[in-house]
C-alpha cells in the first residue's frame, strides 16, 4: 500500500492573466510620456536661437515639459511608491494628460503635417486597455477633437483646415479605439475564465487534500500501464 499526498498548489502569482497588468502598462506609459516630452523640449531649446524662431512653440513646449513631469513624478509616487488602488478616475487622468501632450507636440511641429500626429494612435491603444471599452471610444473621441482644433487653429483661414490627409487622420484614430478595445475585451474574458478555472482547480485540490487527511487507512494507487 502506498500512502500518495497530492501535489502542493504553486505559490505565487497565476501567469494565465491574457494581458499586462495596469501597474506593467502604467510604467511603460510613464516612460514614453517622459521620452517625448524631453525629446520635444531640447528640441526647442536647440532652435531657440534662431532668428525664425516662434517663442510662442518654445513656450508651449516648456510648459508642456514642466506640467507632464510634475504629473508624471505625482503619479510615480502614487502607483509606484505609495502603491495606491488604480482607480478608474486615475486612468482616466492619465489617458487625457497624454492625449494633452500629444496635441502639444503636434502643435509645435506644424499640426496636419506633424509626423508625430500617430502617437494618437499609441495613446487611444493605451486608453483602451486601461480603461472599459466605452472610456477607450471617449478618448479617442477627445483626441480628435483636439486634433481638428489644432489643424484648424494654424490654418487660421489661411487655407481649407480639414482636408483629405486629416480626415483620413481621424478614420484612422476611431478605427484603432474600436479595434484594440474589441481585442482588449476579448482579452478581459480570456484571463478572467482562466483565473476562474485556476480558482476552481485550486479548491478541488483543497478538497482532496483534507478527504486524504482524514482517511484513517491508507490509499492504493494503480498504474493502469502495469500488469498487476
């Protein structure tokens, strides 16, 4: 007779999540809002000397630096250092400071002609797997509208502001809130129906381990491989 213990549950955290947690994406988020907004500043700071300059994108860009870094450092120290529950108003602030500073980087490199203008894109992707699938449509929907204002904003009557490239623009942004918010639900059910069978294996493991606990004989295990 062979007495047989059941295998000791895995600690730790399950690795069936689908998708990043919102603490791994904010990181990401903190890093590459940090990246264009030094990049955009010294870039200003280094044409700031030229005659042809215009002061008033050196001073959207500095408040665009001094702003998004005080945010970011605040933010750090409040998912990262104080490890505060993310709630959804914290998300939500997070998506619109970087569709804020987006903006502010198309501005400063001409608006409808920006190369810059996809980091809406990466933004509205962000927003749509931190946030349902309804709060990922509404930023998208404030990214093109502060899109549009600022193309129209620098035609100032000059020339047609909305034109064909800027329309094809703003397909494109509702486009990927649509897109990665579907895959971003689809990838919600899959991790919870994997956390909801982990659980369920788990107990059925508890179980088993107190009936073996409290059987007072021993237990006969077969190799159905053998011949007895």
């Amino acid at each position: 007779m062979e007495r047989r213990d059941s295998p000791t549950p895995r600690s730790g955290r399950s690795q069936t999540l689908a998708m990043p947690s919102p603490r791994r994406l904010l990181r990401w988020i903190y890093i590459g809002r940090l990246s264009i907004t030094v990049a955009i500043f010294l870039a200003a700071v280094l044409v700031w000397t030229r005659d042809d300059t215009d002061n008033r994108k050196l001073l959207i860009a500095s408040l665009a630096f001094a702003l998004t870094t005080g945010i970011t450092v605040a933010s750090v120290g409040f998912s990262e250092i104080y490890k505060r529950p993310l709630r959804r108003n914290f998300l939500y602030l997070q998506a619109v400071v970087d569709v804020l500073l987006v903006t502010a980087v198309v501005h400063v490199t001409d608006g409808a002609v920006s190369p810059f203008s996809a980091l809406y894109i990466l933004v509205i992707a962000a927003a749509t797997l931190l946030l349902p699938i309804g709060g990922g449509l509404l930023i998208a929907a404030l990214a093109n509208v502060l899109y549009v204002a600022d193309v129209l904003w620098l035609a100032a009557g000059t020339q047609p502001g909305i034109t064909a490239p800027v329309w094809l623009q703003l397909g494109v942004f509702t486009s990927v809130a649509l897109g990665s918010g579907y895959l971003a639900v689809l990838l919600r059910r899959e991790g919870e129906g994997k956390a909801v069978l982990v659980a369920e294996l788990r107990q059925l493991q508890l179980q088993a381990d107190d009936i073996l606990g409290n059987l007072q004989s021993g237990v006969i295990t077969l190799d159905p491989n053998k011949d007895l």
